[in-house]
C-alpha cells in the first residue's frame, strides 16, 4: 500500500513539474518577428483579445503612428507593418485593457530586418478595495 502512495506522489510531483513548467507569462505570448519581405515586421497577439488592441509606434519625437484594431479576437490576432519609412530605431508599444507591452526595434544597417527586445510589460490589474464597516 505504501508503495503505490509513494508511485503516486510522485506521478503528481511529476505532472504538476511538467504543467508548471508549460505555462508561459502573457507577455511572452506578444511577439514582434521579422517577415521574409524587407522592411515588414509581424505582430504576432496570442491572446484572446475583447476589447481591441492599440499599437503605438514611437520615435525619440514621440508617436508617429498609432494603429487602433477594434473587435474580439478569441484566438489573438497576427498583422503585418510596413516600417521602411521609419530609418531609426523605434518603439512599438501594444496595449490591451489588461497587458501592455512596449518592444524596441533596431533596424539593420540596410533596414531589410529588425531585432526586437521586449523592454516593458504592464499587467493591468483591477482593483477591489474592501470595506471596512
């Protein structure tokens, strides 16, 4: 009896390591990734979006451009950017009611390909405050 306790135990040890170890943060799951076209970046949104999502892109001036994707993606989403006109390093900021990320994209020296480093991501919480009657 005992050893069949102990073979569980560990099964459970096992597949909650393996569970814990899939489960990816949200911010990961917000990509920025070159295309096979030159001067194209793709959005890659997996997530289930609600409520739209809005993409800034901003320069050192400030916004250039801001891209407002309205309706529910209950499988995220995947858009395609023409950035060739943008000759500097930007940042492209995309923001849900409930996660905000910010990338910074270093364009090549022929501005064919980008690389993208995630540099912030914002969790919006809702907060409940409760009442002390």
């Amino acid at each position: 009896m005992k050893l069949k306790l102990v073979m569980m135990m560990i099964a459970v040890a096992a597949f909650s390591a393996i569970k814990v170890k899939a489960q990816q943060p949200d911010e990961s799951r917000i990509k920025v990734l070159n295309t096979e076209k030159s001067g194209v970046l793709r959005l890659v949104h997996a997530l289930q979006i609600e409520d739209g999502v809005t993409v800034n892109f901003i320069t050192d001036e400030g916004i250039i451009s801001t891209d407002e994707i309205k309706g529910s993606f209950p499988k995220g989403l995947s858009k395609r950017y023409d950035v060739r006109k943008i000759d500097k390093e930007f940042w492209m900021e995309v923001s849900t009611p409930h996660l905000s990320v910010t990338y910074h994209i270093i364009p090549s020296r022929d501005g064919k390909t980008f690389t993208s480093n995630l540099e912030k991501a914002v969790h919006k919480y809702d907060v409940v405050v409760a009442s002390r009657d």
